[in-house]
C-alpha cells in the first residue's frame, strides 16, 4: 500500500485547467486573440487608481468592499448588499461550488460549457453532468430532464464561451422554475457586457430566488491581469457566500482599479460599440471563406473548418504571422478555433492570413 497521503475525493479527477497561449516561438511580437481579452486595455481612471493604490500597501485592505459594491450598485440599478466581490468571477463561482455542492451531489453543465465548472464540481467531491446542446446552444429542456434529487447547482454562461450563442429570457426563466427549490442557477455573464441593453441576468436574479449572476473585470473592462468579479443574489445566498469568503481576498488596488472601472462607463461604452462593429465585420468575412460560424453575442468568434485538420493547419497559418488563436478540442469543438475580436487591424491582420491560408485573397 502506498504511503502517500490522499487528498479529498475528486481532487484528482480534475484535468488541469489550460489557457491561452501567450507566446510563439522564435517571435517577439504576437498578436493575441487567444484569451478574449479587452485589445484597448483598460480604463485610463482605472490605471490611474490602481497606481494611487500603491502608496499604501502596508495597509490591510477594506474588508467589506463597500465602496466597490456601491459604484457597481450605481451603474447597474442593484442592490449593495446584494452584491459579493471575489478574486475575479473564478472565485465566486468556487464560493458557490463550495456553499452549495459536496460529496454524492451533481453539478450540471453543458457539452461547450466553460471549462472551469466540471473543475469547481471535482473539487467540492461533487459530480459533473454534461447536458448535450443543440446546434451549439443551451438547450432548457435537455437540462431540466437531468435534473435528479441529486443536483444542487446548474452553470451557464450566457452569452456562452466558446459558442458565442445565447439563451433567450423567457428559456432562463423557466429553467429557473423548473429549478425551485430544488437547485441554484449560475447565470455567468461573463460576456453580458457586450450585449447592447442585456442586464447579465440580474432581472432573472430579481425575480427567482435560485438564481445567482455572476460578472467579471477580465473582459469588457480590461482587468484580466487583476482578478476580479462579483455576484449578484438573493440576500441569504449572499450571506451563505459572505460566510467562506476570506475576509482579505482583495486589495486595496484591485478594489480601487475596479470602482474606477465600472464608472468608466464611456469607456465600456465605446469597447462594446468597436466589439459590435469589428465582431460582425469577422464574421461576414469569414463566412464569405466559406468558414462556418454562428452569429457571437460576445467578443470572440467561433470560427469552425472543415474538420480538425483543417483547423490544426489554419492555426499554424495563423502562427506563421505572429497571431495566436483558441484551439476549442477540449470543448467539443476539434475543428473550431476561437478568435477574440481586436481592433480594426487585428481583425484585418486575422482575415489576410485566413485569405492566404483558404488561397482566396
Ligand atoms: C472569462 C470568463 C470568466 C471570467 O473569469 P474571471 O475569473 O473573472 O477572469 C467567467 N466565465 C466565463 C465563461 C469566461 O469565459
């Protein structure tokens, strides 16, 4: 027998998570579109207060994050105290997984769902079921069907990563009920930002008390770098969540850099209205190459080739001039390669070597 000493059930059945790659090799410079990134960085104010942050940092910071759970309560209509803070929306997830999931439940995702949710369900001991989708979209009833006395918590990302698609508000609300009482709803609104008018959920959250939203300063934002995100529930979920939170997860500069964040909303405004525009340029130009991919409600593509071949040889086309792309194997999609939307040369830059590699331009 060996004398290693076992971690927990399910820690080993988690498959690392991977992320996208950062550097070719043999190039400095690389364009990179591999991790749904903000192309124009962040907020100026947001850059500014980080750096005022550094004046202090013998100081503890504020424990309670009220002045960002209040600048994100202002711009969004939403309740302070019903807002919870985490070391990007990762951590708030994990607080869920944690809460709300352990040893002999289930967690359900979804066949393309965001990879880090069957890592929180192994984690906790739990078991991951993947639901199938259809033609790459969430499909509600699929979900409900299974459901069993068994599930405690339900994660979507919408719109989704690496799909792009959406589900509609009347879809998530009769999930929701179909989940009373029985289960939570992640909503991840990861992406909800791009999506001109779309709340991320919150009204859903407002309206079933098993709903929790989560949100993100990785993407629309530019705070990747930084780690942060926040949920938005009921009050005693909060309050659940409050209770394993470590009181110190964010410091005073992550905090700072984010409230100058989210009151930068001319700056989130001009990033969706640019996301929008070069987001639908893409994508015509790639179906005009014959590339196949959906309509995408965030800031990346899912662009999918003849088969996993093809994608394997667009990919190191791509490479060959400096861009770094998503392969999505691990999401069910071998012929896929996902593609964050960059600015107006990116987005030219990518369509000249994919022209080059089809041999139509
Ligand atoms: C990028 C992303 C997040 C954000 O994660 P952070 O921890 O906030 O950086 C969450 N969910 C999905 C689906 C994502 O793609």
């Amino acid at each position: 027998m060996s004398d290693q000493i076992q971690p927990q059930p399910g820690i080993m059945d988690i498959a690392l998570y991977v992320s996208g790659e950062s550097t070719i090799e043999g190039r400095a410079e690389v364009l990179k579109l591999s991790s749904n990134e903000n192309h124009y960085g962040c907020s100026d104010k947001a850059r500014e207060a980080f750096l005022r942050a550094a004046q202090a940092l013998n100081r503890y910071p504020n424990t309670d994050h009220g002045p960002l759970r209040r600048a994100i309560g202002e711009v969004h209509g939403l309740d302070p105290d019903r807002i919870i803070c985490g070391v990007g929306s990762d951590e708030v997830l994990q607080f869920i997984t944690q809460a709300y999931a352990g040893p002999g439940d289930e967690v359900i995702t979804t066949e393309h769902g965001f990879s880090l949710y069957p890592i929180l369900a192994h984690a906790v001991g739990a078991t991951p079921i993947t639901v199938a989708e259809v033609d790459r979209c969430i499909d509600v009833d699929a979900i409900l069907a299974a459901v069993t006395d068994k599930t405690r918590i339900v994660f979507l990302a919408n719109p989704a990563n690496p799909t792009g698609t959406m589900v509609a508000a009347d879809e998530i609300a009769r999930l929701a009920k179909g989940l009373a009482g029985r289960a939570l709803l992640v909503h991840d609104g990861a992406y909800a930002e791009f999506v001109e008018g779309f709340d991320g959920g919150a009204s859903q959250v407002d309206d079933h008390a098993n709903v929790v939203m989560t949100r993100t300063f990785s993407k629309i934002h530019g705070l990747g770098g930084l780690r942060i995100g926040w949920g938005y529930a009921a009050r005693p979920v909060i309050d659940v969540l409050n209770r394993i939170r470590q009181p110190f997860n964010l410091s005073e500069a992550q905090m700072a850099a984010a409230e100058a964040a989210m009151r930068d909303t001319e700056f989130a405004r001009r990033c969706r209205e640019d996301n929008i525009r070069w987001r639908d340029w893409l994508r015509n130009a790639l179906v005009q190459m014959g590339i196949a991919c959906d309509p995408s409600h965030a800031n990346f593509i899912l662009a999918r080739f003849a088969d996993a071949d093809e994608a394997e040889a667009a990919d190191k086309a791509l490479k060959d001039s400096g861009i770094l792309v998503r392969r999505v194997t691990g999401y069910g999609f071998p012929e896929g390669l996902r593609i964050t939307v960059g600015d107006e040369a990116a987005c030219r830059r990518v369509i000249h070597a994919l022209g080059q590699f089809k041999g139509v331009r």
